[in-house]
C-alpha cells in the first residue's frame, strides 16, 4: 500500500474516534447530564434537534478543519489530502445552505409598512436576532465557495502536471 495512502487513513481514523469520543462524552449517552436531544425555542415554537445531526455537524467541522489545514500544511501538492477536502468543503457548504435557508426564514429586518388605507400610520418592525445574524452564514458560504474554486484549481493543475510529468517518462 502506498504511503500517503496509509498515512491518510491513518490520519482519518484518528479524526474519527476523536470526534466519535467528543461526541459521547459531550452530547451522547456517556453525558452526565444525559440529554438525547436539544430543544429550541424560536417564536414559541419548540423544535427538537436529535443528537445525530450534532454528530454529523461536529464531523464535518472537525474533518473540514484538519484537511484545510493539512492542504495549506502541503501547500496543495497532495492529491489524497486535496479530493478530501473538496469533498468535506461541498459537504460543508450544503450544510451551511441549509442554516442560511433556516435563519432567512425565521429572519425579520427592518422594515416601514404602509397599510391600505394612506390616512394609517407607518407601522415599523424591528429586526430580530436572526435578521442581524442573517449575513454572517452568507459571509462564510462565500469564503467557502472561493476555498473550493482555489482547491479544485490547485488540484486540477497538480493533477494535469503528474500527467504531463508521466508522458515525458514514456
């Protein structure tokens, strides 16, 4: 097996009992305080959040974390390290599209309404905490998306080079 190889799996298993071990002793069954779930009040609406899609977040936070600092560590010149995180980026970015989707729901700005009859008053709303929390997702989505354009530029150039590199040998 080549050593890169063996090197990123190693890599990934390490990553996956140590967020397996955060999970557990944070959030799942092993909690002192021992809660499966979370409960969130928005607008006197109650969702429950199960303890999974924290375990699917806190997996592609620290994935995304380790293989961004490890293509910047080798400056794009690993291939292994590259295709995996381009794949925990897209990955990253549908789930930050579904937290902006959620946030520009619940989201109320700033606003003047003059109702039908012009002779009423202007009715002011004021915006709540998602309406100020609402471009921050936004910001990062596309700091996001120009890391995946320079990644899968870099591959591709590192890529299409090995190729070149090999015709030359033949």
């Amino acid at each position: 097996m080549n050593t890169t190889l063996r090197k990123e799996i190693i890599w990934f298993a390490i990553c996956l009992i140590l967020i397996l071990l955060v999970y557990y002793f944070n959030i799942g069954s092993l909690n002192i305080f021992a809660e499966s779930f979370l409960d969130i009040n928005v607008h006197d609406t109650y969702f429950v959040v199960p303890s999974f899609q924290f375990l699917i977040l806190l997996t592609l936070f620290v994935f995304f974390d380790v293989y961004l600092i490890r293509s910047f560590f080798y400056r794009f010149k690993n291939v292994i390290v590259n295709y995996i995180s381009l794949t925990i980026n897209l990955f990253m970015i549908v789930a930050l599209s579904y937290l902006i989707s959620f946030v520009f729901s619940n989201a109320v700005f700033d606003s003047t309404t003059i109702y039908p009859p012009l002779s009423a008053d202007n009715v002011v709303t004021n915006e709540n905490i998602f309406g100020r929390f609402f471009y921050v997702p936004v910001v990062l989505q596309v700091c996001l998306v120009s890391i995946q354009t320079i990644l899968a530029f870099k591959t591709g150039v590192l890529i299409q080079n090995k190729k070149y590199e090999s015709s030359l040998h033949k």
